[in-house]
C-alpha cells in the first residue's frame, strides 16, 4: 500500500522544485536530463566551440580589445546563462554587433591597449548586466514591442555594413583610427589606401574564399562518401578554426610579420583570468550609461528574437522577463572574470541547433572547452594573422543584411519601408546607438499614426443572416434612418477625435439618419479621453435629434463603462448584445 504522508511529502516537494525550477531553469532540464540528449550536447558543443574560439578573439578586436578578453567573455557567462536562461539553445558570448557598439561607445573616452579601456569595458558590462536584471525583475520584457521588426531589420542590416567597413582595414593591412562614425571610417580608409599591404589583401581575399567555398566543397564531398549527417556538420563548420590553424601556420613558416609587415594577434596570455571588480565611478558611469542602455537593448532584443525562433521548433517556449534577468547575470559574471559584454548570437545558436543541441549542456561544454583553449593553447595563436580574424567577422555578419526585407515591405507596406531605410541611414549617417534610439522613436511615431485613424466602415445586414459587413466591400442591405458604424480598434485619445469627425460628418450626409448604432465587436479598451470624446459626441447628436446606440460591447468595456456611470447615463437598453437584435429594435429589418 502507498503511505499517503509519503505521497503528501512527494507533492509538497515536486511543488517547490517546479516553483524554483522557475528561477533556476537548470533544475528543470537538469534533475530531468536524458542519456539520449547528451551525444547532441556533446556534438554541439564541440562544433559550437570550434565557431566561438576564433570568433571570440575577432570580436574582442572589433571591441578594440585584446584577444583574450573575448575567450575569457566566453568561459564563465554561457555557464550562467545555462544555468538561468529559459532558451535550451542560445549560445551566449561576444558577438560583432555588441562588439562595434562597446567599441564606439569606449573609444572617446580611453585609448586602446591602455588598462582603462579594458577597465571601461569591464565596467560596461557590469551596467549592461544591472540594467538587464532591473528590466526583467520589473518586468519590462514589453519593451521589445517598441521597436517594428522593420526598423530591426534596418538597423542590423547598416550595422553589418558597418562591421564589415571596420574590418577592410585589417584586410587590406592599414592602421586606422578607431571611429564610431561610419563616414568618417570611409574618409580614413581612402586616405589610407596608398599604404595598403598586397600580402594581407592576398590573406584576407583567401580566407574569405576559403570560409565561402570550404563548407559547400566538404558538405558536398561528405555527402558523396556517405558520411551521416552528425558527422558533416561538424566539419563543415569547423571552417573558421581550420583557417586559424592554416593562416597561422603560413605565417610562421613563411615569417610573414617581420618580412612583408603582416599584423598578427601576438602574445594571447595563457591561463584562466583571475576575478576582479571593475572600479565603481559615478561620472564613468554616467558617460557609459546611454551606450549600456543601447547595447542592453540591442542585445536582449538579439538573443530573444533567435531564442524565440529555434525554440518555435523545438515546441518549446521561452519567457522575456527570465531571459533580461538570465542575460543581465551572464554580464556581469563577465565583468567579475575579465570579459566585456556578452549577448546570445544569432550565426552560434544557429549552429548550435544544427549540431543537434538538446539541453544547455552543449554550452557549458563549449565554455568548459574554450578554458581548455585558455589554459593551455594560446600561445599556438600568435601567428595568426588579423586579416584572417578580420574574414571571420565579415562572413559572420554577412548573413545580418537583410535588403530582401526591404523590398518586401515597399510593396507591402511603404511605411514600414520608411521606418526600415529611417533606421538604415540613421546608423550610418550618426552611430549605432543613435540609429537604435531614432529607430526606437520612428517605431512609436509610425504606431500613433497608423492608430490615429483606424479603420472604420458602415456596416450592413448580409442577406437574411445576421451577419453585418462593410457596404463597400459586400452586397448588404441597410435602411436609411439607420446608420450603423463598426470602429476596428481600441479608444483612446490619439484616434477618438478622428471617429467623432467621421461620426459627424457621416451623419451631416446624411440627413435622413435618426438612430447611430456604434458597432464595438473591435474594441477592446476606452480610455478615459475617449469617454469624454463619446459623451461630447452623444451631446452634439442630441442637438441634432439623433440617438446613440452600441452593440457588441465586451465584457472588460462595458465592467468600466459600468464603473463612471456611463451606461446608465446612457440608459441600458441603448446597448445590445449583438448588432441583429439592435437593427430589429430599431425597426431596421
């Protein structure tokens, strides 16, 4: 027999770990962990880890910064983020946007290769991580409506032209003041062009052709030689680390640095970093705090959006809120360990689920791999040069344009294509944080407007049926001391003066109309400016000697409606349930 204090205990238990598992995610798919998901995990973060060496150490560059600071940016944040973050799938380190935007955002404030850039940095990344915990612990995940997945896409696509415009100066060998300015990195890059070095062009061209054709070349092989599917993506995205090995070894064989001038990434010290805590200044971070606030943004809005898609095809599901907070921790574990701030990327999630990743496993076993690498092998990255870190990062955000959305949205929708190329230039005419803060304030624009004049139809009887539908678009029947007016949109003070003025100019068109029927079934909420927009309006019809009905009012509505005494001002049966029975009341058959 079952002792039901032992069933009682089991509940009360279960109960606790499901309320915790909602903080600490890990004891959902941890305490529940499958033998058969580990050959995925395994795979994946092998493959994942292959990918985020080299892109780690390109990124950190592209910040500005040493090539360690983006291997020690990827060891102790993806244990964090596996242990909070609700995506099973995200991998969560440098990526290129984040990187060009901490590079900008740091460069007028410390030289490069100085300890108070890498102290800005540090700093960075722990206001980034206290903003994105204060956001999810408020629960301001809601913020990711404000920006239209048109100004999104925008705004990526120019920022990716601006990471690959900052790396041509690696690729063609120049020394190049950083900027945060995209015109004014056109004019270095012209004024430079005499100096460029033909053995890091020859370097960068190849690498690039080598991570274009290599992945096509040996998945096509592969295939031909009957290898499975787990055994072709890892090699096929093994490309990036396989150039790493290459252009290194070509380097030091041929003693390209000191012969024909070709920059490598130099001494990469080894060993794990030790913690730290970046010193606290109220002025500092008072300057950082506008680029925080942008990076925090784009970041959250780049790990949810992938997190959201792959775990759609999983049938999993993930939660804004957690993921600030999950996010916001990994940022500033990579402020206590050396690194500078961190997102979840787009190209590496997407690898990971490739690989075949079933749990956060794979990323602590990336992370675990990429302290092996610190540990152990960095000095072996010496030779390697920065025109092949440069390919990297241009094929890395190579994938980010996006003009297909643009041509989509001028058929469809000119005014979101207006808020796409508003975003698009204002990143490359100003900066990346300007460009977010402009897309952001076009998003919101765009939204008024469109909700300042909803869509509003008169409505008739389809046949016999008790059915209603526009007189425009349907054959209806309707009757002229009638006028019955269906509003598709919630009330509120941007859009009620627009239907009062429609209102009464439909009404002053027509003279014989004595009833006013406002068909409610498409809203949602009024608002306290739109009551008064209605009692004014129910007003002007009285001095007109016309009467105001509703019909379809929803529940929430009409509970308010109720409350302010509107209903009975009004009189109850002035409302009807639906709008049949108002037309047979008004003697409109």
């Amino acid at each position: 027999m079952f002792d039901k204090n032992t069933m009682v205990g089991r509940s009360r238990q279960q109960k606790w770990l499901d309320r915790c598992s909602e903080f600490l995610p890990i004891l959902d798919w941890g305490l529940h962990y499958q033998r058969a998901h580990f050959p995925g995990d395994l795979t994946a973060g092998i493959v994942v880890a292959t990918v985020l060496v080299p892109q780690a150490m390109a990124y950190a560059l592209l910040a500005g910064l040493p090539p360690q600071i983006g291997l020690y940016a990827s060891i102790l944040p993806p244990v964090v983020y596996a242990f909070l973050g609700t995506s099973r799938l995200i991998s969560v380190a440098p990526v290129a946007l984040d990187s060009l935007m901490v590079g900008a955002a740091i460069a007028p404030l410390a030289a490069e290769n100085t300890p108070k850039y890498l102290g800005l940095a540090l700093l960075l990344a722990l206001t980034i991580g206290a903003i994105d915990i204060l956001m999810g612990v408020l629960r301001l995940g809601f913020l990711v409506n404000f920006l239209s997945q048109a100004v999104i896409s925008g705004f990526i696509s120019a920022a990716a032209i601006a990471i690959g415009f900052s790396q041509v100066k690696h690729l063609l060998g120049l020394k190049i003041t950083q900027t945060e300015s995209f015109l004014q990195l056109l004019t270095y890059l012209a004024q430079g062009i005499k100096e460029t070095n033909l053995v890091a062009v020859s370097l960068g061209v190849t690498s690039i052709l080598f991570l274009v054709y290599f992945p096509k070349w040996s998945g096509k092989e592969l295939n031909k030689r009957g290898f499975q599917e787990l055994t072709i993506v890892p090699l096929t995205k093994s490309a990036p680390l396989l150039l790493v090995i290459g252009s290194s070894l070509l380097v030091w064989f041929f003693h390209l640095d000191r012969i024909a001038g070709v920059k490598v990434v130099g001494n990469i010290p080894k060993g794990l970093p030790s913690l730290s805590f970046p010193a606290l200044d109220g002025d500092t971070v008072t300057a950082l705090l506008p680029a925080a606030l942008a990076i925090s943004f784009v970041g959250f809005m780049e790990a949810y959006s992938v997190g959201k898609f792959l775990a759609s095809k999983r049938r999993q599901k993930i939660d804004a809120d957690r993921e600030f907070i999950a996010l916001g921790a990994a940022n500033i574990s990579a402020a206590l360990t050396g690194g500078y701030p961190v997102a979840g990327g787009v190209s590496r999630s997407s690898v990971n689920f490739s690989a075949n990743a079933n749990t956060p496993l794979a990323s602590i076993i990336t992370a675990l791999i990429v302290a092996l690498t610190v540990m152990f092998l960095t000095p072996l990255f010496y030779f390697l040069p920065q025109a092949s870190l440069a390919a990297i990062i241009v094929m890395a955000v190579s994938s980010l344009f996006d003009f297909g959305t643009l041509k989509r949205l001028w058929v469809y929708n000119k005014a979101d294509a207006f808020a796409w190329i508003s975003a698009f230039l204002a990143v490359l005419i100003t900066s990346v944080e300007k460009g977010i803060l402009l897309g952001a304030a076009v998003s919101i624009i765009l939204h008024l407007w469109r909700t300042s004049k909803p869509h509003i139809a008169v409505v008739g009887r389809v046949g016999n049926t008790e059915h209603f539908r526009n007189v425009l678009r349907y054959e209806v029947k309707t009757c002229p001391h009638v006028l019955a007016v269906r509003v598709d949109a919630s009330l509120y003070f941007v859009n009620a003066k627009y239907l009062e003025d429609y209102l009464i100019k439909a009404v002053s068109d027509r003279p014989e109309v004595k009833y006013l029927l406002l068909v409610c079934s498409a809203v949602n909420s009024i608002d306290g400016s739109a009551l008064e927009t209605l009692k004014s309006l129910i007003a002007d019809l009285k001095t007109r000697g016309i009467e105001f009905y509703m019909s379809e009012v929803k529940g929430p509505v009409m509970d308010g409606l109720l409350k302010v005494g509107f209903i009975e001002e009004l009189g109850k049966e002035r409302i009807f349930l639906t709008t049949d029975r108002a037309m047979q009341a008004l003697e409109c058959v």
